[in-house]
C-alpha cells in the first residue's frame, strides 16, 4: 500500500476527486493548507499599505491505495491538477505498512 499526499491549487478539488472517481478511486482526506514554494506568495494592497502574502492557500489531499492504483491514481490527480503555471502543487508518494478498519477489523488491501 501507498500513501499519496498531494498540494493542490484550492478550485482543483473538483476535478481531481472526479478524475480520481474516474479510475475507481474512493475516499480521501482534505485538508485547507497555507504554504509557498517557488511561488513565493505575493504581495497585496490593503487601505493604502502594500503587504506581503507569503502563505498562499492549498489543499492537501490524503489517500492510500492498494499498490496497484498508484500508477493510475498519479496520473488522475496530475493531469486533473494541472495549470501549467507556478504553483500548481506537489504530489509525494510513501510506504504504508499496515490499515486497519475500526468498525470491522480488517487489515491490510481489505481495509481500504
């Protein structure tokens, strides 16, 4: 199992969960986030003064996927993300040893 954590623009959220539900994906956790990478936020008039934005907002999604939708589920989230300007986001992919249901008790693949 894998655990896919990805950064997204915020109005991205719709098109990834569907694109997600498109190759048979269900269930995620997303989370409203502030953050800057190479963006480096940017600054904003407010009242007359200038200010400096450096957390930008993003949702970071979370799901875990049996190891044969890994391939399937970063290409829906890349191509479903995507705007081809800067800070479209970040998708970082780590091991999952093991997932138990609370309700049930199963483990492993069972318990996605």
């Amino acid at each position: 199992m894998k655990k896919i954590e990805a950064i997204i623009k915020p109005f991205k959220l719709d098109e990834v969960k569907e694109a997600l539900q498109g190759v048979g994906l269900q269930g995620m956790t997303v989370v409203e986030a502030k953050g800057f990478g190479r963006q480096k936020g940017h600054t904003e008039l407010y009242r007359g003064a200038e200010y400096v934005v450096d957390f930008l907002p993003k949702l970071k999604l979370e799901l875990v996927v049996a190891d044969d939708q890994v391939e399937a589920a970063l290409e829906a989230i890349q191509t479903a993300a995507k705007t081809g300007k800067i800070g479209d986001g970040k998708i970082f992919v780590s091991d999952v040893l093991q997932a138990i249901r609370i309700r049930t008790g199963e483990t492993g693949d069972t318990a996605l």
